[in-house]
C-alpha cells in the first residue's frame, strides 16, 4: 500500500475533525502567530534598548558640553582684556567692508640731514 492509497482511502486519523489538511492550516497558521509573537518581542526589545542608548547619549553629551563651555569660560576670564587700538582697528576695517574704501593719504617726510623729521604742512583735505 502506498501512501497516495492511504490518502485516498481517508483511513488516517482525522486531527481536529477536518483530515490532514486542516491539521497543515493550523499548523501554518499557528508558525505565523508564533513569528509574530516573535517578531514583536524582538521589535519591542530594540526599541527598548535604542531608547536606553539615545537617553545614555543625550547624558554624555549634555556632560560633554557642559565641561566645554566651562572650559571655554575659564579661559575667556583668564584672558587679557581687548586693547582699545585693536578693537579701533577692528571696527575702521568693519566701516570699510560695505562700501568703496578711499586709499589712505601717504606722503614721505623730509629728514633733515642729522635724521631728524622736518615739520610737515598740514594735510590736505580730499
């Protein structure tokens, strides 16, 4: 007797009333719930687990940053103070930026011949 003979004559015990291919369904149908369940857990274990990372992160980096700028601030209170020439200098070349900056009136003075500047006229008006 082959096993299309006993398919054929339906002598095999009937599992939950239907034959053998309603066993198969239920089979497949409970591997699919089983994966599901499955895959569920594994979805919720990441998100738990990214969500722990992210919150480390977001405590490193706060600390991170707060010992920088304490850094920074420590080393802005130890600096000098601005020189005044500088922040003079700083807001003439700022002025001359936005429009067409006039070339600055340069005159050589005369020495006298023991290497003394003579006195020069007053400059001129452009």
């Amino acid at each position: 007797m082959t096993l299309a003979d006993i398919f054929s004559q339906k002598k095999i015990t009937k599992c939950w009333g239907s034959g053998w291919g309603s066993m198969v369904e239920s089979w497949v149908i409970a591997l699919a719930l089983w994966n599901a369940l499955i895959l569920g857990g594994a979805v919720y274990w990441l998100d738990h687990r990214v969500s722990q990372y992210l919150d480390d992160l977001d405590v490193n980096l706060a600390t991170a940053i707060k010992g920088v700028i304490e850094a920074a601030r420590g080393a802005v209170e130890g600096a000098e103070p601005f020189n005044p020439v500088q922040a003079a200098i700083a807001q003439w070349i700022s002025g001359q930026i936005g429009g067409n900056p006039k070339p600055p009136d340069i005159s050589l003075l005369d020495r006298s011949p023991k290497g003394q500047f003579k006195p020069s006229s007053p400059p001129k008006d452009t």
